[in-house]
C-alpha cells in the first residue's frame, strides 16, 4: 500500500484529502465508518462511493466522499469551505 495525506487547514475551513493505493476496495468501510452521520451512496463516481453532508450552522456543512476505483482509494473531507458536495465528488473522480 501507498499513500498521500494533505490537510490544509485555514482559519476558518479544513480539507483533508487521502489517497491510497494497492488497497483492497473494501477498505472503503474503514472510511465510511468514521463519518459522522449514515453515509449515502453516490453513483459516478470511481467503481463504488460514499458520501456525507452535515449542516455545522450559520451557512457552513461537514462535506465527504470516499470512493475506490480498483486498487485505489480517495477520500476527502471538506468542512465550513465554500464547496459543494457536487465539487466534491467531482475531484474524488479526479484523483481516482
């Protein structure tokens, strides 16, 4: 296995993106099962994907997807940043 870590945290927001490869895809439960509310499962996205969205108040969401596409995982996590779940899954697609 190989991976990438980048946490980018600002004053106001915090975006962690992971990915890792030569992974079995099952690995992808280990990552849903951190987040904090019951995932949803999303279409389009890499062979299978999850995704998250919490309302933190005053205008600002807790966003994730974690999909996998063969061997390789990315997960983001994008909290009180202007993005969008849409946005978010599409650079997951990206990085897969």
């Amino acid at each position: 296995m190989t991976g990438e870590v980048c946490d980018y945290h600002a004053a106001t927001y915090n975006v962690i993106i992971e990915r890792l490869t030569n992974v079995s895809p099952s690995v992808i439960t280990q990552f849903s099962s951190k987040f904090p509310i019951v995932f949803t499962t999303v279409a389009g996205v890499g062979d299978q994907a999850r995704a998250f969205s919490v309302s933190l108040g005053d205008g600002k969401d807790n966003e994730g997807v974690v999909a996998t596409k063969g061997t390789t995982l990315v997960a983001i996590i994008a909290t009180a940043t202007p993005s969008s779940l849409a946005q978010i899954e599409a650079m997951v697609n990206q990085l897969l």
